[in-house]
C-alpha cells in the first residue's frame, strides 16, 4: 500500500512521487493550509494540502489525531525558515495530491507526547502505548538486539535449539506456575523457570554448544526488573571451561554494545571475587561506575567501650564498617537524617558518622556525636585507613556482616546517585568465585547460592563434604552498572558429585531420583564437562535504552500483581474446564470464616 517509511524521506526523495501509510499524530490549520504530521514506526513526515484540490483538502479537514490514513504526494524542500533541524525529515515536506481514510479513532485515551500517564492507562491502552516514540525505539533496538545476538552466536558454532515450555516442577528458588493435565487427571506440568536441565541434557546428546531466546516463567513477587514472565538469552557449551565461556560472552557484549549502541566498553571486562565485592562494595552486584568504597573498620573498633560498635566488632557474624564520603561535610543534618531513615530499610538501626572538618587538628578538627565514645588513637586509624581529607564525611555501620553489607551497599549506591559520583557511562564486571552453598539460618539446612547443578571449585567428594561452608563453586556473574546481567557456571558433570550436592542440599537418593532422576542417570551415559551462562534480556535492554523498568521493553507486561489490564487476565475457568481437568475450586478462606457452624 505505501513505497516509502514516513521517517525514511530526505532531500534524495525530492520531486518523486510517493505513497505513506500511518496515523495522525498531529493535524494543524494554518491559514487555509492544512498541515497533518504522519506517523508510522520510522517516524514523521509533514504533508501539505492546499485548497486547490478541493476533494483532498476536504478529507484532510476532518481527520483527527490518529485517524489511520493513506496519503500520495510528492517530495519537496520546506520553505525557508521552516525547516526543522531536530527531525531527520525536517528538511522535506510532502504535497499531498491524495488522502484516503484507512480508519478513524476515538479521541485516544492518552496523548503521543504526554510523559506522565499513569502506568495503568499505559497498560490497559498497550496497544496506543506502544505507538509513542519511544516506546517505538525500544521495541526496535529490542528487535535489533536479538538479530544481533544470533548472528554472533550463529558465526561462532552455536545451534538455537527449542526446549520445553510444558515440564515437571524443580526447585530453583521460585514458586512455579503449574498447567493441569486434562490426559493425566490430578497432575501438573510446569512452565519451565528456565531451560537449565534440558541444556544440560543437550550437551550429553552431542549438541557441544546451544542457545535459545526463551520465554521463563516464575511466580514471584514482582519489582520494576522483574514479571513472571520474562525472556533470557540461554546459552550452554560442551569441553569450555569458565576463561573459554567468559571469553566468548564477553567478546559478544562487547559486539553487541559497539554494534547497537556504538558504545565501547572496556576490555578485558574487570574480575573480582565475590569476597571481595562484598567485603569492598557490600554486594555482589557492585556497580564500578561509582568509587566508594567500604572501608573495615572492625578490628580497631573491637576495644572501644562503644557497645554500638564493640559488640558487632567481636562477633564471629559481625562487622563495623566505614564509608567515606568526599566533600559530605557540606550535608546537613536534615540530609544525614535523611540517609539514616534509607539505611533503617535495610535493617540497619542507626547511621553514625563523623565530619572532617581539618585532618591537621586531629580530634579537634572532627565533629560528631560519636567521638566522646572514641580514643584519639582509634579515631586517627579510622583517618588514615580512610584516607579522608578536610571536607570528607565519614558514615559507620555495624551490625550483622549482612546488615552492615546490605545497608552500606545501599547506601553507596545512593549517595553515588544523590551526589552524581559516577566515573563513566558504562562499565561491566565479572564477579567470580562465588561460595558453593549460603547457610539457611531458619531451616538450619545449606541452601545453593546458585543452583543444585553447579561445579564446586573441589573435585574430591570428600573436600567438599568436610568444609561445605567454605567451598568455591565455578559460578560467575556479569555485572553492568550495578545490575546483574547474566549468571552462570560450570556444571557437574559426575553423577557422584550430583548426589553428594544434593544430599548437602538435604535431598536424599530417593527425593533425588523423583527430582532429577532422569538428569543423574543422563550423567551415567558419558556427559562431557560443560557449562554456560544465562542473560536477563529484559534487563539489558532496559540499561541499553536507559529505562527505569523493564515494563517499558516488553511489548505486554503485567502489572506488579502479575495481571494483564489489556486482557483482563488472569480470569476464571470455566466450570465445564473445572471438571474436564478434575480440579475443584476451593472457597475463599474469608468466605468459609463467614458461614455460619454447623448445627
């Protein structure tokens, strides 16, 4: 129907004559000369009609704002004066010899160019949502993203092979979504929360290197990067250790970046351990952008008579830390009280501190409420080991090593933010070396800090059996700008070390075997050493195109309950679907309550 993309026409289309299909996005009367900017995905063209053609002139009098139209003219310059630079067709316009109405609208139920629609309205009308411009750009660079994914993958020797979206329920840290059976009454598939064990049953049938852009599914509660339903980009190798597979992931971000965004990011990516993200950043998504850092402090605040800061420093779980924030003298009592009442989120019961007011003085040159409880000779190692400077301000905490963490690691992100303290635009980072298991306190049980399949760093069973707590596992996370792009590992590939992690995890042979038997007995029939890594596309494109939720890189998200406004679901089963799959509602609990008992 058309020959040209409204937002492809430039002076090299001038005196040709050309048909566009799009929507209104703007009509204007000027004097006798009507002027209607039309809009298709690639942007907007200006088309001219004047009276002169009294037919097409009357049509274009009674369009209005999205009307879908079909309109044939020829190109020509804007006349002097009028051309406008921040268009890429801001120097043409088209005479409009023809107009057709393909459609009319509604008056839309929110405006192209308006920014503070409610999400509600957005998500309800997707369907207008998505025709804004930005929203047009995200879909896009999303679909440019992908193609680009694959062919870099495609070059270098991977299979894009399908796994199942209908499979059984395993533990991987989420509640599953479960589908009933109606040929098998009283069971339950489940929609795969990733295709971590097909991946691996790939690679012990020869596949040596897959991947897939999938759909994933969790039930879980939702925050701005996270829906239950979401896309990752899964990958898994055969005979590649973790340098090979980082390596490779790395090579194709960087691709990925300089191909979409024309953005250079730095190689080689940065490594750190996890030990030390958290022991210099209080997290294991540490965002290297911003050059804070947390300081220990513990040892010289064991002997204080402090309790504050003597209690957690002694315990085996404790830890006092300081941050060192520069020029955060000038903050006032306002906005410490501020960050003290952000920290209390995190668990943290109090943000001490100290402002740097002239290092030479010493204790004279200090201010704070907390150095009457400090000795002159503890209050100069914490200057020193800080490196704070006239100007500086000091923020403590202690508690819990997983407070203080959490808290601080917080709070370094925040003042990074509040005080733009960002070195760079962009900047990647390979956590590594992560602990095989993380102690559940509750349940008094290990849990895997990762995923039962994981290679521990140990290749006797016995090592791994006398230390659990202190066991490396093969796992790496790629960091971008402080979220957590992607994770993976090198998997076990020896059905004796399966089990032995499992039953650390408290699952026995036989839990094992209705688990993950068919996994197990896979790793029997000669499974080579092989490992991969997952990435959260959602994620990756919300920092590509610098959103603030993943909702606006998703053509149809869901709501933070999990429903969809455009659909109206979930909604009810019908009866008659009730009793094909065997399946009985239970009545609410407050309904049953209000019942009256039984005589």
């Amino acid at each position: 129907m058309r020959s040209h993309y409204c937002g492809h026409l430039n002076t090299s289309h001038l005196d040709q004559e050309i048909t566009l299909c799009g929507w209104v996005h703007r009509r204007r009367d000027h004097g006798g000369v009507i002027f209607i900017d039309l809009r298709d995905r690639e942007g907007l063209a200006q088309i001219v009609f004047d009276p002169d053609r009294a037919e097409s002139f009357a049509i274009a009098d009674a369009v209005r704002n999205e009307y879908v139209l079909k309109i044939t003219g020829k190109v020509r310059n804007r006349p002097e004066g009028t051309i406008n630079p921040d268009l890429p067709t801001g120097e043409i316009e088209v005479l409009g010899y023809e107009i057709e109405i393909l459609n009319s609208a509604k008056t839309p139920p929110l405006q192209m160019d308006d920014d503070n629609v409610h999400d509600d309205v957005k998500l309800k009308y997707r369907y207008v949502d998505l025709r804004r411009s930005e929203m047009q750009r995200n879909m896009k660079l999303r679909a440019e993203i992908t193609r680009a994914m694959r062919s870099f993958l495609d070059d270098n020797g991977f299979l894009e092979i399908e796994t199942p979206m209908l499979t059984r329920a395993t533990p991987e840290g989420a509640r599953d979504y479960l589908v009933p059976s109606r040929t098998h009454p009283g069971q339950f598939f489940a929609l795969p929360q990733s295709p971590q064990l097909f991946k691996q049953l790939l690679m012990m049938s020869g596949m040596d290197r897959y991947y897939q852009i999938v759909r994933c599914f969790r039930d879980e509660d939702l925050r701005a990067d996270r829906q239950p339903e979401f896309t990752q980009l899964d990958i898994e190798t055969s005979f590649m250790d973790e340098e090979a597979i980082m390596a490779i992931m790395e090579k194709m971000m960087i691709t990925l970046f300089k191909d979409a965004l024309d953005i250079d990011l730095p190689s080689p990516i940065p490594r750190i351990t996890y030990a030390d993200a958290m022991h210099r950043f209080g997290t294991d998504r540490p965002d290297f952008r911003n050059p804070l850092e947390l300081v220990d402090v513990s040892d010289v605040m064991a002997e204080v008579e402090f309790k504050v800061f003597s209690g957690p420093a002694k315990m085996d779980n404790g830890r006092v830390a300081a941050l060192r924030l520069p020029a955060g003298s000038e903050l006032s009592r306002k906005d410490i009280d501020g960050y003290t009442d952000f920290v209390a989120n995190y668990g943290a019961k109090g943000l001490a501190y100290i402002k740097v007011n002239d290092v030479a003085a010493g204790t004279e040159g200090l201010q704070s409420p907390i150095l009457k409880f400090l000795p002159d000779n503890v209050v100069a190692t914490i200057i020193e080991r800080t490196q704070a400077e006239n100007g500086d301000l000091i923020f403590f905490g202690a508690d819990k090593t997983r407070i203080v963490n959490d808290a601080l690691g917080a709070l370094r992100d925040k003042l990074a933010e509040d005080r733009n303290l960002y070195t760079s635009e962009w900047q990647p980072v390979w956590v590594v070396d992560f602990p095989m298991f993380d102690y559940n306190e509750d349940e008094k049980r290990w849990d895997a800090l990762h995923h039962p399949f994981t290679a521990p760093h140990v290749d006797e069973i016995s090592e791994l059996e006398a230390d659990p707590g202190n066991a490396l596992s093969r796992a790496y996370d790629m960091v971008l700008n402080g979220t957590e792009l992607g994770g993976g590992s090198i998997r076990i590939h020896k059905p004796e070390m399966q089990r032995s992690v499992l039953k650390l995890l408290g699952i026995e042979d036989q839990e094992a075997d209705d688990k993950f038997g068919f996994l197990i007995n896979a790793l029997d029939y000669g499974c080579p050493p092989h490992g991969g890594i997952a990435f959260g596309l959602d994620r990756l494109i919300m920092l590509m195109v610098g959103a603030d939720s993943i909702r606006d890189v998703i053509a149809f998200p869901k709501t933070q309950t999990a429903a969809c406004l455009l659909t109206e679901a979930p909604t009810p089963a019908s009866p008659r679907q009730l009793k094909e799959l065997g399946i009985k509602l239970a009545k609410p609990a407050k309904e049953e309550e209000s019942k009256p008992a039984a005589e």
